[in-house]
C-alpha cells in the first residue's frame, strides 16, 4: 500500500502538468470571457460611454424591454422553427442511410461531410449567389416558364431561414446517423411479425431507440442558432435582425457593451436552460426509458 501511495503522489504532479495546458485554454479563452460579459452585464455607461463598475440590473431590464423583446421573441421561434426542419429533413435522410442503403453508404456520408471543408463564410455567399434576383434559382424557374419575373428571395425572412437549415442540416444528419446506424433491424421484422404497422414501429421502436441522437441534434442546431449573425446579416437584412446582430451592433457598432453583455447573458441562461433539459428528460438515460 505504501508502495502505491508513493507511485500516485509521483504521479500527481505529471498529471497536472499533462492537463495544465488544457486547464489554462478553458480560463483564458473560456471562462475569463463570460467572466468579463458578467461583469459588464451588471454595469452602467458613464456619458462618456465608459463602464462603471456596479451591481445594476439597468442592462437587463432595458434588454428585455418592448424595444428589444421582439428580436429575442423572434430569435427563439426561429430557432426553434430551424431545428424542427432540420429534424424532419434529417431523420429521413440518416435513417435511409444508416439502415436502408449499404452499398452507398460511404459515399452518401460523404455527401454530407463535403459542405464542412469549405468555411462559413463561402457557403453564406453560395446562398446569396443562388437566391440573388439573376441568380440560379431564379433563372431555372424562368427556363422553365414556371415564373415569368424573378422573384425576390433575399433580404426576407425567408431567406434568412432557408440559410439557416442549409447550414444547419449536416449538423442534424450526422449525431442521427451515429444513433441508428447501431440499430438492430431484426427489432422491425419482430414488431412486423407481431402484427405492429409501420407507424406504430417507427413511434414504439425506432423513434425511442433514436432518442439520443434527436436530442444531440437538436441542441447543435438550437445553440448556434440562437446566436447566428451573418446569415440573418447577409441574406435576411435588417428586418431579420436576431439577438446575434444585436450583441454586434451593441460590441462593434454602437460601444454600448453593458447592454451588449445583458444580451449575452440572456442567450447564454436560455442556452444552460436546454442543456438542463437535454441532461434531465433527453439524455442517453431518459431516452431508453421513453
């Protein structure tokens, strides 16, 4: 036993400088940020526009105000509007290729992976190039009479969603794939046998059994969204403003950053809300006992 106790008090020190590096990433970049954001959230402007160190809850009140309620109204709804349609778009799309098709397998995933090796920012602008008024989708639909004008596709709403799930989407198929590529099939030619109808097996059996990969997928299009900027910027305009182009305009715009901050708190509690609920009702755990 004393033998032992020396090799782990040896073993200590390496252990802690083994995670040191990643010790000092999450302070730095992690947690003196929102520290930072915190601080600022409960402080006031001076006139000047310089911060003032005080417990104040001036910043909050005024972000949730009529003025501003309205974009984190909206910014919820769409991102919850764009994980649903990521949802019914995805399942699909995972489920016929974890356990439909075999021989294409590969290659489909492949399809879905491509979109990430090119940045954020090109696929943005891809959008814009084929929902621009002489752009590719207005000029398919003219070819083919099917419009006699072009129509306008950017600068709405509209557009901001369909940016939005085509961003989004790859994000839904993969967690999905992951969870009902281990499916076991024999479970629907049992429930087949036992006189259970499609519906019936897909809502008793393969909808619970993929649970978790549901619950993943929708928390890593939910949280981005909440705080999506450029898409709304580029393809939406100002009227599709979301809490994201706020925190910009309040950091980079307009230096109010304790109004800013208060915006930031506020996506920051709604997102630890989700996590809540993903780690009580949504886990691996909860949805096997669904």
């Amino acid at each position: 036993m004393k033998l032992l106790d020396l090799l782990r008090e040896k073993e200590e020190p390496r252990a802690w400088l083994l995670s040191s590096p990643a010790f000092w990433y999450e302070i730095l970049l992690f947690a003196a940020p929102i520290t930072i954001v915190f601080v600022f959230a409960f402080s006031i402007l001076d006139p000047l526009g310089r911060i003032h160190l005080a417990f104040t809850l001036q910043p909050l009140r005024e972000s949730l105000s009529p003025l501003y309620l309205g974009f984190i109204q909206r910014t919820m709804v769409w991102s919850l509007g764009v994980t649903a349609m990521c949802l019914l778009l995805g399942y699909p799309t995972a489920y016929y290729i974890a356990i439909v098709v075999k021989k294409y397998r590969t290659l489909l995933l492949m399809a879905i992976i491509i979109p990430f090796w090119t940045s954020f920012l090109t696929r943005t602008f891809a959008m814009i190039s084929m929902l621009s008024h002489d752009g590719f989708l207005n000029q398919m639909l003219l070819f083919l009479h099917i419009i006699q004008e072009p129509l306008v596709l950017l600068n709405n709403w509209r557009a901001t969603i369909y940016g939005l799930v085509y961003v989004f989407l790859p994000m839904v198929v993969l967690p999905l794939y992951a969870s009902l590529e281990k499916f076991d099939v024999s479970l629907l030619e049992a429930s087949s046998s036992l006189g259970a109808g499609d519906l019936e097996t897909f809502l008793k059996i393969t909808l619970p059994i993929s649970m978790p990969g549901i619950a993943a997928a929708s928390i890593l299009v939910f949280v981005p969204c909440l705080g999506a900027f450029l898409i709304p910027q580029l393809l939406g305009g100002t009227e599709s403003y979301m809490v994201g182009n706020l925190i910009w305009t309040m950091f980079l715009d307009s230096h109010v950053y304790s109004l800013g901050s208060a915006f930031s708190m506020i996506l920051i509690g709604i997102v630890m809300i989700m996590l809540l609920i993903y780690l009580k009702f949504l886990s691996k755990k909860g949805a096997v006992a669904f």
